[in-house]
C-alpha cells in the first residue's frame, strides 16, 4: 500500500513540473532574447587622441672603445673608471722599444738621403753653369748630372715619408682622450702585452661622454610619422620616480626597423648635474594626435580574430561584416579605417551569433 502512495505521489510531482513547464512558455524565448539583444552605436567622424607610455634608454652622446692601434706592453694606466678626462688628456701609454729603433733608423735614412739631394743638386748647379761656356761640359754629362739630382730628390722624399710613418705608429704608444667624458671601463694593467691584431678582445677603456646623453626611444610606425623635430616630450626616469623631465625632439632616425616596425627617436638630455647617467631607463609620454580621417567606433564593436578585425554595420536593416584596420585606441573609443561612413549604425556587442545578412534589434 506504501509502495502505490509513493507512486502516485511521484506521478504527482511530475504532473506539476510539467504544467509549470507548459504555463511559462516564455521562459526558454526570455533567455534566447537576451543572448541576442544587440545594442548599436553610430560611427563618428575623426580621430580618438591617444597618450601612450613608451620605454626609453639614456645613452651616451658619444662613447668609444680604446683599442691599441700597435703591439707593445701597458707602460702606465693614468686613469680609472670613473676618471673625467678632458678631450686631448694622456690616458694611457705603451712601450714598444722596436718601433724606437725602427723611427732612429728612418731618420737617419732620411739624413742621408737628404745629403746626398744637397751634394748632387750642388754638383748639377755647378755643370750647369760650367755649360754656359761652349765645349766645357758635354751635354751627357749634365743630363746625367740632372738625372742623378732627381732620383735623390726622390729617394729623398720617400725617406722622409717613412721617418714621418714610423714616428705616427710612435705617437699610438701614448694614448689620449678623443673628447671630454667618463672612463667607464678599464681592462688593461701596467705590464700587459697588447696588441692590435688581436681579434674579440676587450677594448683597453671605453670613455663615453656623460655631460651630453641621448634619450633613445623606439616609437611605433604610426604613432612616428606624427612627430616633428622641436617637438616636446614628457618623461620620467626610474631613478627618480616622480620626478618629471621635458625634453625636444632632436632627430628622427628616418627608418623603419623590419623587425619591430618603430622609428629610433632622440631626444638631446644636458646632464648639468652630473646625477644622470648612460643606461637609465625611462617611461616617455607620448601625445599621439588623432587622425583626421579615421572614423571612431567603440572598442567593443571591433571584433578581432586569428585572420582580421572586423566590425558590423547595420545596413539596410541587415548585418554587414565590414573589414577595418585600427589606429590610436582608448578605454571606450577606437580608431577604425574601413569601409564605413559617418552616422551608420554598428552592433556594440557583438558575437559569433551574428550572421551575414541576419536581421538584428
């Protein structure tokens, strides 16, 4: 007798659920039509101004690796890292005793070589004159005299630009500051053999100029074509957080890098203070006019996928998928290129719902 009740209980249950089901029919219809309840905005004319933070790098104006230029050993270090040294400043020198006697000899090649232009430019001054007097001296005599003159002239000359090359490679042995700036680097000691054959050495110093840095930015290609020599930019170095720095736009690379699509900007940064330095990383801001001829839509409406970015416009009371290209962007506005016109109406929140041709509200 329990086990009929429990049935006809159960039946019971059913019989309630299922009239429930059949009195709301609307349920099922409910939830469909908030899935598909699109909202729509209108394309506006113009472009959404954008500020962007973009990473930058403090770097030398000038920097260079000291290298010897001849084989020797380190005769003194004058200089240290950290060292200011003044343009033209001994930094260094080398000893090389076989460049000394190969100088002393070139001299003295020269010194002879010299005499005897003097002796024989003196002898063909002599027979020249002699020749005034008729059948004094045979005209082969003098040519031969001329000849002679010449070719110690010659030799002459060619002695003396080997003296003057041996004592340049001399001068390599002291090294001097090629401009004013800061040893940064030091890997050579006193006693050391150096030489300039040598191949993936370390340089002996590396002086890089501190009072004048470069402020080295490496701006997006559509963001670069906007900015102009002079123009000012705001930024802020992680040394000193907080602390905010303006600067002019000194020159533009005028080259697109393949890999990274971006622009080298720099901007001119006067180290007055001496509390900047080469390799300190800074946040720039950067002011990115809109473009004029960009329509703007919401950042919603653009729907982007592995083979595009498209948007939908309402067209005839139909959906049209309309491919677009995107520019500047913020929170809630985005620059499209496309096939749009002002004042159309596009789906703000879209899905894959949507079909080409469907009917939206």
């Amino acid at each position: 007798m329990r086990i009929k009740s429990s049935v006809i209980i159960l039946c019971a249950i059913m019989l309630i659920v299922s009239c429930s089901d059949k009195k709301d029919p609307d349920n099922k219809t409910s939830y469909n039509a908030k899935i598909h309840s699109y909202q729509f905005a209108k394309v506006e004319k113009g472009g959404v101004a954008e500020q962007r933070k973009l990473p930058a790098q403090l770097a030398a104006f000038e920097e260079v690796s000291i290298f010897p230029k001849v084989n020797g050993y380190v005769k003194s270090v004058l200089v240290d890292i950290g060292s200011a040294v003044r343009k033209g400043q001994l930094l260094m020198e080398l000893e090389a005793p076989e460049l000394e006697q190969a100088s002393l000899q070139a001299r003295e090649r020269f010194a002879r070589s010299k005499s005897d232009f003097v002796i024989d430019r003196e002898n063909y001054e002599r027979l020249k004159q002699a020749s005034l007097t008729a059948g004094a001296i045979s005209p082969q005599d003098l040519a031969s005299a001329k000849a002679k003159m010449e070719a110690d002239s010659a030799l002459s000359n060619a002695e003396k630009a080997n003296w003057q090359m041996q004592e340049t490679m001399r001068s390599y042995l002291k090294v001097t500051a090629p401009f004013a700036g800061v040893i940064t680097e030091r890997n050579t000691h006193p006693g050391a053999l150096v030489s300039a054959e040598a191949k993936d050495s370390k340089p002996m110093l590396e002086l890089k100029q501190t009072a004048h840095l470069r402020l080295q930015i490496d701006v997006p290609e559509g963001m670069a074509a906007g900015l102009k020599e002079k123009g000012v930019l705001t930024f802020y170095l992680s040394a000193f957080p907080g602390k905010k720095m303006t600067g002019w736009i000194s020159r533009k690379s005028m080259n697109i890098t393949v890999q990274y699509r971006t622009e080298r900007v720099e901007i001119d940064v006067y180290n007055t203070n001496g509390l900047l330095a080469p390799g300190m990383y800074a946040d720039v801001l950067l002011n990115a006019p809109g473009n004029p001829n960009a329509f703007t839509v919401p950042t919603s409406a653009v729907i982007t996928s592995t083979e595009r970015k498209y948007v939908w416009v309402i067209r005839n009371g139909k959906a049209q998928r309309v491919d677009v290209s995107t520019g500047n962007q913020t929170s809630g506005k985005v620059e499209a290129f496309g096939q749009l016109q002002a004042g159309e109406e596009i789906v703000v929140n879209a899905d894959d719902e949507i079909k080409e041709g469907s009917a939206l509200q």
